[in-house]
C-alpha cells in the first residue's frame, strides 16, 4: 500500500464511522463545504485527524482551509444555527495558527476570517442580532473606519488569542458608539431620520387600514 492510500477513520455525526484516505476526506469536505451546514464530521474531528501523525500536508492545509473559510462564513450568519461542537472554536482557530502565511491563498481566507469576526462585532451582540439605534451615512463611516482600525491592528499578529479579542472588540466598539453619541455625531442622521418617519406616518390614512386581531 502506497502513502497515499493510508485509511483514517472518522467518527462523523451521531458516532457514524468512517474510512477515508487523506484525498478521499478532502475530496469529501470539499464536497460538504458548498454547504456551511452539513459536514461529514466537525471541524473538531476533522482537525484531529489533519494532526495525525505523517498526513500529508497538501491536504492537511486544503481542508483547513476550507474549514476557515467555512467558519468565516458562519460568522456572518449567526442567526441560522449551524451544527457543531464546543471544541470547534479552539480547532478553528488553531488552523489560523497552524496555516503559514506564505501562500497568497492561505493570507486571503485568513485574511476572510479576521473580517468576519470584526465584522460580526458590529452585525451581532455577544447573544443577538445588533439593532442599531442610529440610521444614516455617520453611524455606517463610523462602523467602517473601526473595522478598517482593528483589522490593520490584528492582521500582521502570528498569534491571536481570538476569545480574548472578541471580549475586547465587544467592549472597544460599544465605547466608539458612545463616544460618538456623547460628541453629536448622529444628531443630525438621527434627526432625519425622525422628520422621515414623521412624514411618513402622516402620509398614511388609518382609517382605510383594517385592522385584524
């Protein structure tokens, strides 16, 4: 039996089991990757069996960067619940660590990664979607010029500890919005936005409006 034709068994979902060789896997994560939901196994396992001792390399790095990519995605889509494991954060983030940034492809999907997670900052709470209570043209220059900041703030670290970041992009972002209201910066938007609402509730006739209970 050739190098290549080593099996690895995976425990995917619900304890399926699994007999795969290193391009077999791959070929196969690729294959779930068109959905960001429904993976042969998590990223947990997968990730395990990437680090097992003499897989290659070629398709160690391709599905972890297919899982980066996945989970970059799934940053900006935490309102539609994925499966996964508790563990999978930590594997997630040791493939941006365990992936060298010598490959123009690798520096883009970590790149992809960073950004959504700061991204996600200004789209999400730490347990909902972020309703913003301003509107209008300051609220969206202030959002990009501090994700602009904190990306080139992060983007040279070989090592990021991303639970700790998160904790602290939380606390810096809801500080700048402060910070910005307590200068005036959206009084103007704000008060746009109000006349609009105005004008648009007095167009309304209510008496034409059935209402059902």
């Amino acid at each position: 039996m050739s190098f290549f034709e080593k099996k690895y068994k995976i425990t995917g979902w619900r304890g399926a089991k699994y007999s795969l060789t290193a391009k077999q896997l791959y070929e196969r994560v690729l294959e779930d990757s068109k959905s960001d939901y429904n993976w042969i196994a998590s990223a947990t396992e997968l990730v395990r069996v990437c680090n097992e001792p003499y897989f290659p390399e070629m398709y160690s790095q391709g599905i972890k960067l297919i899982i980066l990519n996945c989970f970059a995605n799934l940053e900006l889509q935490k309102e539609y619940p994925s499966s996964g494991e508790p563990t999978d954060k930590a594997a997630v983030y040791s493939c941006y660590h365990t992936l060298l940034s010598t490959d123009e492809t690798v520096i883009k999907v970590k790149e992809k990664y960073l950004t959504a997670i700061i991204e996600a900052i200004t789209r999400y709470t730490e347990s909902e979607v972020r309703f913003p209570i301003h509107q209008g043209p300051a609220y969206q220059k202030i959002c990009e010029y501090w994700k602009k900041a904190k990306f080139d703030e992060c983007v040279s670290k070989e090592e990021i500890d991303f639970d700790q970041l998160r904790e602290d992009l939380y606390a810096d972002f809801e500080e700048t919005i402060k910070t910005a209201e307590e200068d005036g910066v959206f009084e103007g938007d704000d008060e746009a936005y109000r006349e609009h609402l105005r004008e648009f509730l007095a167009s309304i006739d209510l008496k034409n409006i059935d209402f059902f209970m």
